[in-house]
C-alpha cells in the first residue's frame, strides 16, 4: 500500500515548489490505501475534521501541541503527514492550512509528541519535500516555521539563570554555581556564558558549574551568568554575584628552567613563571647557585631579576638571566625561586633597587597582603650550566659554507658494535675533510 500518487499537475505551479515524481518510494505510506480505494477527499470535507479524525479514525498518540508556520508560493497548501510513534498518515492531499493571523504565509497546529511529513499544493500535484528529497521532520512539540526547505523553531528568548553563587573560594580559584533558569524548557537550553567583571570568560553547554582559575588572591570578582538556547541568543544577564578571594600563598616553582646559551665566559638561563602563582604576581626572581657535588642547601642567591613589566603591571610570560662570574670550563648547578614582593636588601645594584621600589609603589591589594613568611616559594628543579663555546650551527642566510654528510645506510642498525661508536671512531677523518655536520 502507499500514497495515492498525483495524476494531474496543478494549474499554476510555484517555481520554488517541486512536483512529486510519480510512484515515488520517498512517499510511500505503509498504512494509505491505494488510490482507488482511496478517492480524494474535497477541501471543505478536509477542513471540518480535525487532525485527529484525519488519521483514519486512529487517535496518534498525545504529546503535545506542535504549531507549524509555513511559507508558500501555493495559494491553498496542505500538510500530509503522520504522528510519530503511529504509521497511520493523512488522507490526501492531508491537513489544510490557514491563513497567519499575521498575514505571513500559512498555519496548522497538530497534536502529537512529533510529526513526519510533506507539504503539497493541495491538488496535490506538487510536493514541497526535504533536501535530499526526503520528508520533513519535528521530533518535539513546540512552534515552528517551514521556509524554503528549512524547519527553524521559534523559541522564545531565554531567561536567566537563577541562583548564582560561590561554592568555593580559594586564593586562585572561584567555584560558581546556578541554577537553571526558572520556567524554561532544559531541551531549549544551549549552555551558559559567564561574566567576570563585565568580561566574558567561559561560554560552555549545560553545566551548572564552572571554575575560574588563574585568579589572583585578596581580590574582590563580580560574576553574572547568561543563558544561551539552542540557537544562540542570549538571555539579560542575572544579578551580580561578588567574591572576595582568599589571601595569598606561596608561589610554585618557577617552570620549564634550561640553559639556553653557553660561551667561555656566561651560562645564560631561560624560564617560565609558576603554574600557580599562589594568588599574586611574582615580582621577581631570585637565581641559585651550587656546585655539581655539593648539597643544593648550599646554594648561594647570585643574582635577583623582575618579574613584572614596570610600565604596565603584566607578568612577564619569558624570563631570562646570563651568569657572566664564570671561568671556563666551570660547571654550576642552577635553580630559580619565585618571590611575590621582593625586600629592598635583595636588590644588587641601584637600577635594581629603583625598580623594586617602583614596584612596591604600583603593588595590587593581593601583593601587599602576602604575609613575609609567605613571600618566597620553593626553587624549581637545577639544571647544570658549563662555562663552554657551543658549536656554531648553521643559520638561515648564513654565508659560510658547511659541508653535510649522510652517515648511515640500511645496514647501520645491524652494526655489532653500535653504529654510534662507527661514527665517533670516524670523527677525526671528517674533521680532517672539513665535513662539519653529519645526518643521522
């Protein structure tokens, strides 16, 4: 059994409006009888029933009021479709629909948990169908418009959440929590956008909770929370939630230490802030250095450097520090500690000493608030740095001539003694034939 197939073609066709193939598998309804046992039925027949009646007698399953806005070129355009969860469809040419109150386009409102179905011209000799030419679906009810092949639904704009607080409050960190907005659909929700003093800092999906991090501490934060639905819009921001963070604490170990660059005369050493800053900037840095075989406890500060840009308050994100009391052919172990407010005995030059006091001048409410005992963390992993030339690698656009030899084959590997040690026997001979670098 399937849909009655359209024997005649309408008498003005929309361009925008395709005509339904005939025998077309697309729309075939297992429970329609065949066109002629199924006459077509007259519009005014159509339009007193309502569309319970015109499933054939079968009531679809109650789930709600699906309200459907459809925009035509069809003077007369018809619905024909099916409940989901039955396989009972319409009649044809099916449902009529209205005139919009408001003058634009078509209405029908069907009761059901959701619906498949195509619109026609009402004949029906043409078909409006899906891309893909396929059926349209509405899986939930709710209001909707059909335009040009395009099911949009029309929700209405989203309402705030409700219920914003702090859960928890550390010297970094801030746990928000809400609740979702009152009276709305959670199928409508799309997620959430948080505000931090007016900024936004975290656009997300559904969940309830978020935890800002990288604070700093002794700091007070406004937050206000929006909805976003399903698509896109965002709702009016609800009430302010202010939080004061904790006070405070040490700085982690300084990250990613190396020794950068090497001569016969400095060590050069590079760095990264802490990942926790422990709820203040790191102001400056102090530099640590021991012999390789003594204990790091003996360790002497040889150099302090800061850690802040003096002119705009920012954290550096690079450090360095060149070490130039070095003799060749000497080897240090170096660390770095990270201190929020340096003391003015730590300064080793006068530059220096202006540039601590400058920024104890510009020092946010967090940096004065560290306790003294609280002021230096623990020293990052050493790193040993000797006093030596590095070998002079080539560099782009460099006008000395540099000689590169492949030093290896397939067989390499399957060298007894270790192609490695090959090689190095062989590193007076190409030293000798001014090769200078070698592909391994």
């Amino acid at each position: 059994k399937g849909c009655p197939v359209p024997t005649a073609r309408p008498v003005s066709q929309p361009a925008n409006q395709a005509v339904a193939p005939k025998a077309s598998p697309k729309h075939r309804c297992p429970a329609m009888a065949s066109p002629a046992a199924a006459p077509m039925q007259s519009r005014a027949a159509l339009t007193r029933k309502s569309s319970h009646s015109l499933l054939s007698g079968v009531e679809p399953e109650v789930g709600g009021l699906i309200s459907l806005n459809y925009h035509s070129g069809w003077a007369k355009p018809c619905i024909h479709y099916r409940v989901l969860g039955t396989e009972v469809w319409t009649d044809l040419p099916g449902l009529a629909f209205s005139k919009a109150e408001n003058g634009e386009g078509f209405h029908a409102q069907i009761t059901g948990k959701g619906i498949e179905f195509v619109c026609n011209d009402g004949v029906p000799g043409g078909w409006d169908k899906a891309p893909g030419d396929k059926n349209y679906f509405i899986e939930r009810p709710g209001k909707y418009t059909l335009r040009n092949g395009r099911i949009e639904q029309q929700l209405s704009p989203p309402k705030a959440p409700a219920l914003v607080v702090a859960t928890e409050v550390g010297s970094t960190t801030v746990c928000l929590s809400w609740n979702p907005p009152e009276g709305m659909d959670e199928a409508e929700i799309g997620g959430y956008q948080v505000y931090r003093n007016g900024a936004s800092v975290y656009k997300g999906d559904r969940a309830l909770t978020w935890v800002d991090k990288d604070l700093k501490g002794n700091v007070e934060y406004s937050y206000e929370v929006t909805t976003l639905n399903v698509q896109g819009t965002e709702s009016a921001k609800c009430l302010s939630t202010v939080v004061k963070t904790n006070v405070p604490g040490k700085p982690g170990p300084p990250a990613w230490l190396k020794v950068s660059a090497t001569a016969a005369n400095f060590v050069e050493l590079t760095w990264k802030p802490p990942c926790d800053l422990g709820g203040a900037s790191v102001t400056a840095y102090n530099i640590w250095r021991a012999m390789p075989d003594q204990h790091p406890s003996t360790a002497e500060c040889v150099g302090t450097i800061i850690g802040r840009n003096v002119e705009t308050g920012q954290d550096m994100d690079i450090l360095e520090w060149k070490d130039t009391f070095v003799k060749q052919g000497e080897s240090f172990m170096y660390q770095i500690s990270a201190v929020h407010l340096p003391d003015s005995a730590m300064a080793r030059s006068t530059s220096q000493a202006q540039l601590m006091e400058e920024l104890r001048k510009k020092a946010s409410n967090s940096l004065l608030s560290v306790d003294e005992g609280e002021n230096e963390g623990p020293r990052c992993d050493g790193v040993l740095g000797k006093a030596q030339a590095m070998l002079k690698a080539p560099r782009m656009g460099d006008t000395e001539p540099h000689i590169l030899l492949q030093a290896f084959n397939w067989e390499s590997c399957y060298n007894k003694n270790g192609w490695y040690n090959v090689v190095k026997g062989c590193v007076p001979e190409l030293k000798e034939a001014c090769i200078d670098m070698l592909w391994l």
